[in-house]
C-alpha cells in the first residue's frame, strides 16, 4: 500500500481507506471468535458483564489512542459500543448452552 503522501488521486486515496477499513472489519471477526470462546470460562451474568475487566479495557484503549495521537473520547465510545455488543452476545451464548431441554 502506498504512503498517504504518495497518493495522486482522491481515487487513490479513498481506495486506500476502503481497503483500510475492510482490514478492521476482518480483525474484528478474528476478534469476534475469541468472544464467542471466552464464554466456555464464564459461569454466570457477572462473570459475562466483568465490570472491572471493561473498565480496565477502556482505560487501556484511551491510553494506546494516546499512544498513537488519536482521540482517546473517540476510542472510548468505539470499544464501549464494541463492548456493549459483545456482552449482550455472550449472554445470549451463556443462556443458550445452560438451557437444557425438559
């Protein structure tokens, strides 16, 4: 991938963060099958919702947003909404697999 500096066109440069954006997308699936995995080491809703974990998580991303100049409110409220997503995802997860049929 050419340097953003090295782009002759708007063209380019929106090729640029399409492809960009596609490559987040495809982390985020990666990182999508470790949430459905995690839930195989969590026992309840309390252990699923892990306060004190998503407040480690968000302080950590502030930082690395920090880390690498980019806006930490903004990297906030993206792992939030990331976060919120995915506990409501391993709750249905834990529901289904301590459902048991009568």
């Amino acid at each position: 991938m050419k340097k953003p500096e090295s782009c002759e066109s708007i063209e380019e440069i929106r090729e640029a963060i399409d492809g960009i954006d596609y490559q987040i997308m495809k982390l985020y699936s990666q990182r999508y099958e470790f949430v459905k995995e995690i839930v195989k080491f969590k026992t309840d809703e309390a252990s699923v919702i892990a306060e004190n974990r998503q407040a480690e998580v968000i302080a950590k991303r502030r930082e690395w947003a920090v880390e690498l100049g980019l806006n930490p409110d903004l990297f906030e409220d993206i792992f939030w909404t990331l976060m919120r997503y995915n506990v409501q995802k391993e709750l249905e997860i834990l529901k289904s697999t301590n459902t048991k049929p009568v």
